[in-house]
C-alpha cells in the first residue's frame, strides 16, 4: 500500500501546497481521501486501470473544490464517491451546470454511495463514524492488502476518533490548529491532541494533514507542528503535498 498527499492544505491553495486530498494505492483499487485541488494531480499517479473510490469526509468547499476536474480523469472501471447522509443530493446540486458537468456526461461510469448506510456496496471492508465537526463529517477505517489506514478529517478530539485509530499502521488526521489552540464552535486539531489519538488509539505511525492555511504560512511551521505531535507520538509525519508513505 503506498500513501501519496496531493494536497495538505486546509482553506485554501496556497505557497504551501493544495488543498486536501489523499491518494492511496493498493494492488486491486485507487482509493481517494477528500477532493480539494490537490486531486487535480491524481493523473501523475494512476494507470486508470483499478476501480476508483473517493471518499469525502464532509461538504466543506476545501474538500469537493477539486471535484469539478474529475471531467479529466479516466476511471476504465469507474469511481464511487462516497460521503455523508444527504451528500448524493447536495453534490447533485454542485456537479452540474454551471457549477461544472454532471457525473452522467463523464467518460466513465461514475456513482455516489451514502455511508454508513450504503457501506455493503463497497468491495473491501469499511468503517464510517461521524467526527466532531461543524457539520456532519465521516472519518473512515480502511483495511486492505493486510494492513489497516484510518483518515480523520476534520474534526476535533472525539471517541470515534480514536475508535477508527485503533491499532491502525497509519492514522492520517488533520491539524489545522497549531498548539495550544482550540475552537468550540469549529472544532479542529492541533498538534498534541491529534498525537493524544493516535496515542490513545494505539496507531502504529500518525501523519499529519490539512493545516489551515491562514495558520499555517509556511512549510517550516508545519515542521514545528509535527516535532510537538512527535514528542508526544514520535511515530509522526507531518505531510507536504507529494509525501509518499509506503505501508
């Protein structure tokens, strides 16, 4: 299984890199983690010739911006979109004219899957369990070619967190917030609370994402963040768009 970061920016693009989006490869499937701009690198990546699935953690703008270039991509054996209750039809508003064109006018067959509630379509197993967010937000718990991934994004501390980290080989989270912050009405991670999961998950190895943009400005803040996270779980990476990480 190799993980490559398209994008690891929170908001917005900036010097530091695109907005979130996560490629992971495994020998029978080309799964995707969020669709901000950073999707738009997924053909420098991919061969086309393995099943898509895209799974968005939630509707935030950051997340689904990317998804108007999905017109340029081409799945031989399709993408499922999946996401949160109510995403097929908010995301019916948002893939269509003059947004951009509907999923029915892409070259290849492309569909969308409520989770959890829809999860039995999907051919390998998967756990969806809300975040604590603003709005309704999935993390997801992976297991495939023998190893366990969970994604966390974005979210403040919570059980389920924690939950879908459990003995993980790697657990992606956000970490929007640098250390000591904290927001009640927009919850988000900041350094040692994503490192308190991981820990408390008992996660093999803990990377870092989605650092907002307007906090974080530059690579070598990232960097600091990831030295905090590390000193409470020293199995951390704090990612850059292009990191690969190979489970």
């Amino acid at each position: 299984m190799k993980i490559t970061f398209l994008g690891t920016n929170g908001w917005f693009d900036s010097g530091t890199g695109n907005t979130i989006c996560t490629l992971v490869q495994t020998r029978e499937y080309d799964i995707v983690f969020d669709a901000g701009y950073g999707i738009h690198k997924l053909n420098r990546y991919v061969d086309w010739s393995k099943p898509g699935f895209l799974f968005l953690g939630h509707l935030h703008v950051d997340h689904i911006a990317g998804l108007h270039t999905l017109a340029k991509f081409r799945f031989a054996q399709g993408l499922t979109i999946c996401g949160p209750a109510g995403c097929r039809e908010t995301l019916g508003t948002f893939l269509k004219d003059p947004f951009t064109i509907p999923l029915p006018w892409l070259s290849y067959p492309a569909r969308i899957l409520e989770l959890p509630a829809e999860d039995s379509s999907l051919p390998f197993p998967v756990e969806a369990l809300a975040l604590r967010h603003s709005s309704l937000t999935l993390g997801y718990r992976l297991e495939l070619d023998g190893k366990t991934l969970a994604y966390c994004s974005d979210t403040g501390y919570c059980d389920n967190a924690v939950a879908l980290g459990r003995s993980a080989d790697l657990l992606i989270t956000e970490c929007a917030y640098k250390e000591g912050q904290s927001l009640e009405e927009w919850p988000h991670l900041n350094p040692e609370t994503a490192a308190r999961i991981a820990r408390e998950a008992g996660a093999k190895r803990l990377a870092l994402t989605h650092f907002d943009a307007e906090t974080y400005k530059s690579i070598d803040e990232r960097k600091a963040a990831g030295r905090i996270a590390a000193g409470l779980f020293p199995a951390t990476t704090a990612a850059t768009d292009g990191l690969a990480i190979e489970l």
